[in-house]
C-alpha cells in the first residue's frame, strides 16, 4: 500500500507540473476596457425669447444745476447736503446789502425822472397856447414836445432799471426748483459768487422715476425695425424690461423704452436710449450702473443644448452627437443668440438628438462611449420641450 500511494503522489506532482508548465508558456488573452462614460443630454425644442441686454448708467429724470444769478457774498447754506428737498426750499441766501442799495438808486432814478417829465409836460402845455398867439416861436414848441419824449423815456428805464433791481434783490434768495436729491453744495458761506458768471452751487436731481441711458448698436436697431416696420419714426411702445446691478441683483421694479436719439452716433455707431424705471424707494442713484434686458423676439421651435456641449475653435462650431449604437460623431454646427446656460443651435442637429455635455476632451470620433443623463439643473427642462 506504501507503494501504490507513492506512485500516486509522483503522478499528481508530475502532472501539477505539466500544469504550471502549460499555463506560463500561453498567458491569457487581455480583457478590453470598458467603454469612457460620459454625461449626455437631448436636443429639445421650445419657443426661445430674444433679448437685448444692454449696460448703462442711472441719471436723474431732471438733474438740475443750481447757480447764483447775481454777485456777492454767499451768507448761508440752509440744507443738508445728500438730502431730499421739496420745491420752494431755501438752500442758500446771499448777502442783500449791495443790492438793496442798488434798488434805493433805482427808485431815486424814477423819481427823478418823473419830475423831469412833469416839468416837460408843464413845458408843452404852456408852449401850446402861446404859439397860437404867436406869443412864442414854434420851434421852442417843438422843443418842449422832444424834452417831454425824451424825460417820458427817461421814466421808463428808471421804472425797469427798478424791476431790475427787485429781480436782482430776489436773487439773493436760492430755492429748489424741483424736488429731488440735492448733492453736495460746491461754494460755502463766505465765497463770493456770480462775478461774470452763473456760478455753479449744487445740482438737484429727480429721483422717481429715474432713467438709465444706454446705447444701442446700429445693427441691433435695424434688427427692431426690420422686424417690426411700424416702430420706425415713433417711440417704442414696450414695458416690463428687466433691469440688473450691480450685485446681480434683479431690481423690482420694471421699466418702459423712453425717448430715442434723433440720430446715430457715428464715432460710436450707437443710438442712444433712455429707459424709465420707477424709484420710489430710492434705490437707485445717479450715476449707478445696471444691464437692461429688452425682448427683442421670440424664436419659435429653437433647438436647444447646454453650452458646455458646444466646442469652438477658430470661429467653428462642432458638438459630439451619441447614436443609438453608443458611437460618438463630431459635427459642425451653426449657432445662435444664448439663453442663460443654454445655447441656440440653428443648423446640425435634430429634436432628441443626444449630446455629450461632459467628457468631451477624451472624446474621438467614431469611439464608443457608455451615457449617463445630464443632472437636471445643467439640462433643458423636459417640462419646457415641445
């Protein structure tokens, strides 16, 4: 029994070892990778809205310049500067001294200019009977009458010198023409003002409603006007514009297109064009910057794909489209205006079409790839397809 249980254990060595043998001289054949994964979303179709996001800048609906309109000495400053004011409010006074002066004199003037006149009234009237009676020449009549005109005329540039004079007097007093913001006052009291010129005070600036003035490019008009032929020649009559600031912020309230330039600017090529926002908080101020939307039109049936899935390169256009089979193919496309993280594809591609939106750099045409649907929030919308 020894025996035979040794022959058996030799066997089985030997043939372990044919085994081993075998197995090193022909290695398995290596298993292929699994085909790249890559993140894929349809081509959907929905009506998309045209905009025109135009950058501008707040200014008052009346910004007012305040300016002394007569000489002297500024007295006092009776606001606070960066405060709101009401029409008729005193904002500064000049001193009176000089021009109450000058209104005395005035006055003197007519007096003495109406005596004048008296006594070539009292001239003529005696003149006059006494010509008949040949008592006196004519020619010292005709004297009496030319001094009458002449102090009669006398009269009246006293009379306006005093109107003048009075006008001038209430000068000294500076109220608000408006109501408004009133900023910060330029001259203090102290400064003399208004020696050959209006001097600059302050400026005064209406705040609701407030105007952002931006600039359209020639293309983008013509691009309204051929589309709607009617608005050339009269103001746009469009409402519910979208106004953006600073902080990305979406401002609540909405604006409407106000005036337009008469003509193109032909160093910018731009028309310029105010938008009317109502402000009755305050919030904006002149000066501030926002991005206006305006809807241009809206494109009926858009295809739709997010724009991570477009690649551009020297001003072409391609996505990778995954066939039914799993296999990638490169095409060129043609693209239009952008909505939001979407982008508008005018030519190249087909409603349920499916795009790679992530993986693309390892991407060849022609490769097998493994699709997992995009996350909903970086896709279109199902809901808004057609």
């Amino acid at each position: 029994m020894a025996l035979e249980a040794r022959k058996t254990m030799l066997l089985t060595a030997a043939a372990a070892a044919a085994a081993m043998g075998i197995a090193c001289s022909e290695p398995p054949a290596p298993v292929a990778p699994p085909p790249p994964e890559v993140y894929v979303a349809p081509v959907v179709q929905k009506d998309v809205p045209e905009y025109l996001d135009l950058v501008g800048q707040t200014q008052g609906f009346q910004d007012v310049e305040v300016r002394a309109r007569v000489e002297g000495y500024i007295e006092t400053v009776n606001f606070r500067e960066g405060s709101f004011v009401r029409r008729g409010d005193l904002l500064y006074t000049i001193d009176r001294k000089p021009l109450e002066a000058s209104l005395a004199a005035a006055k003197a003037d007519v007096a003495e200019a109406r005596a004048r006149l008296e006594k070539a009234n009292n001239d003529v009237n005696r003149y006059t009977p006494l010509v008949a009676r040949k008592a006196v020449s004519q020619q010292e009549l005709d004297n009496a009458l030319a001094a009458r005109d002449a102090a009669r005329s006398q009269v009246d540039a006293a009379t306006a010198n005093v109107d003048k004079s009075t006008l001038d007097l209430g000068y000294t007093r500076i109220t608000s023409p408006i109501d408004g913001l009133i900023g910060t006052t330029v001259l203090k009291a102290g400064n003399f003002v208004g020696r050959g010129e209006a001097t600059l005070l302050t400026t005064i600036s209406q705040m609701n409603p407030i105007i952002l003035r931006v600039a359209v490019t020639e293309a983008d008009y013509l691009r309204v006007i051929k589309r709607n032929p009617d608005a050339a020649g009269r103001e746009p009559q469009q409402d519910n514009i979208e106004l953006t600031l600073a902080d990305g912020q979406a401002y609540p309230e909405k604006g409407k297109i106000g005036p337009v330039e008469r003509a193109v600017d032909a160093s910018t090529g731009t028309l310029g064009m105010q938008v009317i926002y109502p402000n009755p908080q305050n919030v904006l101020r002149p000066g501030q910057y926002g991005r206006a939307r305006i809807l241009v039109d809206t494109r009926a049936g858009a295809l739709l794909v997010p724009q991570r899935a477009v690649q551009e390169l020297q001003n072409l256009y391609s996505v990778a489209v995954v066939g039914g089979d799993g296999k990638v193919e490169f095409r060129n496309v043609k693209v239009g205006p952008r909505l939001d993280t979407l982008w508008v594809i005018t030519d190249g591609l087909k409603p349920g079409e499916q795009v790679v939106a992530e993986g693309l750099q390892s991407l060849t045409n022609g490769a097998t790839v493994r699709t997992k649907p995009m996350p909903a929030s970086d896709a279109v919308p199902a809901s808004e397809a057609h």
